[in-house]
C-alpha cells in the first residue's frame, strides 16, 4: 500500500446515482478493485445495500475510486460522508487502514467493513471503534464444499487460480484442497489419485496471462478450475470455453457468467451487508465487533440450485454441510510461508505450484 504521507494526488470518484436525483444519500458504498458489477465482491456486498435501501425507501449511492491507495480511498470515504452518508459499506481487506483513520475522524458516521479489520499502516494497532462493524466469512469451509462437491462428482484433476495471496484468497485455496483430499479419502482413492494444480497471479484483473495459463491447464488434463479473484475468473472462463472445461466460481453464485460454470464457492455477502444495515436501523448496530459468517449460521455455502453437477446431490451437499457446522471436519490453519496450503496430509493429493 502506498504511504499516507505521499503527496495527495487530485483524486476524483466516478458516481452513480443509483436514485435518480441529487442530494443526500444515507447509504453509501465504496467499491474496491472493479465496480459494482463484478459478478463478485463488490456486486455481492452492492446488492445487500441496494435491497435494503429499496425495500426501506432509504436514499443511496455508490463512489469508485479511480485508483488503489490508501489517499483515494480515504478521499472517497470522505466524498461520502460530505454527501450525507449515514452508513458506509467498504468491501475489501484493501479499506482497513482507511477506516482505521475514518472511524475516529467520522464519529457518527457507521462503517461497515466486509472482509477486514481496521489497523494502522504498520500493522502496530488494530482498533475496531464503536462506529464500526468488521465483517470476516470462512472462506476455507466455503472453500472446502466446493473441493468436496468436485471430488464427490468424479473430477480428479483439479485447478486452484487465486488472485492476490491475501487471507481470504489463501483461505478459499486450502480449504479447496482439504475438501478435494476429504471426498478422496471418503471414496478410498489410491495415493495420488487427485491432482491440484495451484497459483497466485498476483492481482484481481482478467489478463491474457491467466487466460494463457488456464488454458495451458486444461490441455495438459486439468478438468476444472476453481477461480478465486475477482476478474480472474473471466480470464480462467474464457479459458474452459476455449477448451472445453469446467470452472467453479467464487464469492457469489457465477452461474450466468459462463455456461462452463458448475458451482460457485459463496460467501453470504448481499445477506451480512443486508443485516448490518437493518441492525442500524433496528437500534443495535454491532459496533465495536468483528461477525464472522460460517456455516454454522449460513455464512458461506455453494448454490445447489443452480450447480451442474453429474451425481453429487442435494442430500451429499446437506451431509457434509451439516458435518461443518457441527464441527466435524477440522479447520485448516497452517499455511507455507508463501501462502499455499500445506496442513492436509497430502497422502492422497498431489499439489503442484505453479510460479
């Protein structure tokens, strides 16, 4: 991340006025990386503001940065706030030290911070105020059922395609893989049986280089590809067209995207967004607090209706979901130093890393 202390640039917001008229607008959200209709991220945590405001009558908005730094960001945030922004909603680990300074600069406004916790640029203090509600997912279970379901389905030579190694990224990587090695061992695969080919290209753009490397993937034998990155999935997508294979989605349900999509790995965003919301509204906005959404209070899932699976089923899905809110099935914790999943015992599946 860029120094505060750099010369602050002019930064202007691209805005859409999602009401129709100009003046104050209550709910805000700023976008991370993309815009509002990534299939991703942003549309997920979007369309949980969007409901609300809808269904309540609540005037809102949504400001686009035009560039990833702390300075715009928080320039933005203020934008917002001058706009007459009660909440605020900042998807994205990328907004942690911008409402970390936000936070005690806007006292009455409400922050609602998906996928992060506030810090200081040197890591040095993590502060979540009163003012602010910090949102987490598990992504690893998330992660897992996907893995599983794959497995479970007869796919054997996997693909994991992660943007940015952030947390979250690496947690939707080795829960893939602790899923994928599950299933394994529930059906007595032989040692190796299950391949997973696996790397990080470093942002969350769709570039012809990940498109090159999907499709690289998927004539050397790779069957399926989860694609964990926001806009990377495109690149990973137009790859399974091309080839003729299959891609598991990420963050919400990726299904209208491509026809090669055969489930996607969720996370409850338009849902957590939503009733951050309500909470205010209803008099007890959790403030001060860290929510993380799991499946033991349908946080994360994968979207059945929609899958395109051969044989795993709907009583397989609710077999194994119900294993994961019970606790059942061991959460993974320990990474490689370079983020990349190591604490399944790889007896079963074979992890290549591709660089």
């Amino acid at each position: 991340m860029k120094k505060l202390g750099v010369i602050l640039l002019s930064v202007f917001v691209l805005l859409s006025f999602a009401c129709g008229n100009t003046g104050k607008f209550e709910l805000a959200l700023i976008t991370d990386l993309g815009n509002i209709d990534d299939k991703s991220f942003n549309q997920g945590s979007w369309e949980g503001l969007y409901q609300y405001a809808i269904e309540n009558d609540i005037t809102y908005k949504y400001y686009q940065p035009l560039e990833q730094s702390n300075v715009a960001y928080l320039s933005t945030i203020d934008l917002a706030v001058r706009g007459g922004a009660k909440i605020i909603v900042t998807p994205g680990f990328l907004f942690e030290v911008p409402v970390f300074i936000a936070q005690d600069r806007y006292p009455d406004v409400r922050f609602i911070l998906v996928d992060g916790v506030p810090h200081s640029e040197d890591y040095s203090v993590f502060k979540i105020a009163d003012n602010t509600v910090g949102v987490l997912y598990a992504e690893d279970q998330a992660g897992f059922l996907a893995g599983y379901a794959a497995v479970k389905d007869g796919y054997r030579r996997l693909g994991f395609v992660g943007g940015m190694a952030v947390p979250a990224v690496v947690r939707f990587g080795y829960g893939f893989v602790q899923g994928a090695e599950y299933a394994a061992a529930e059906l007595r695969l032989a040692p190796g049986a299950i391949t997973i080919n696996y790397h990080y290209t470093g942002g969350f753009a769709a570039t012809p280089e990940a498109q090159t490397l999907s499709a690289s993937w998927f004539r050397e034998g790779v069957e399926v590809i989860f694609a964990c990155g926001g806009a990377v999935g495109n690149s990973v997508m137009a790859a399974a067209e091309q080839e003729g294979k299959k891609v598991i989605g990420v963050d919400v349900d990726q299904s209208a995207e491509s026809p090669t999509v055969i489930t996607s790995a969720m996370k409850g965003l338009q849902t957590s967004v939503y009733n951050c919301i309500a909470a205010y509204y209803e008099g007890y906005f959790p403030g001060g607090e860290t929510l993380v959404f799991e499946a033991a209070n349908n946080g994360v899932g994968l979207p059945m209706e929609t899958s395109k699976f051969q044989t795993f089923n709907l009583d397989d899905y609710n077999a194994i979901y119900q294993k994961l809110i019970e606790g059942a099935i061991p959460r993974m914790v320990t990474l490689s130093e370079d983020g990349s999943p190591r604490a399944v015992p790889v007896r079963i599946t074979r992890i290549t890393e591709v660089r």
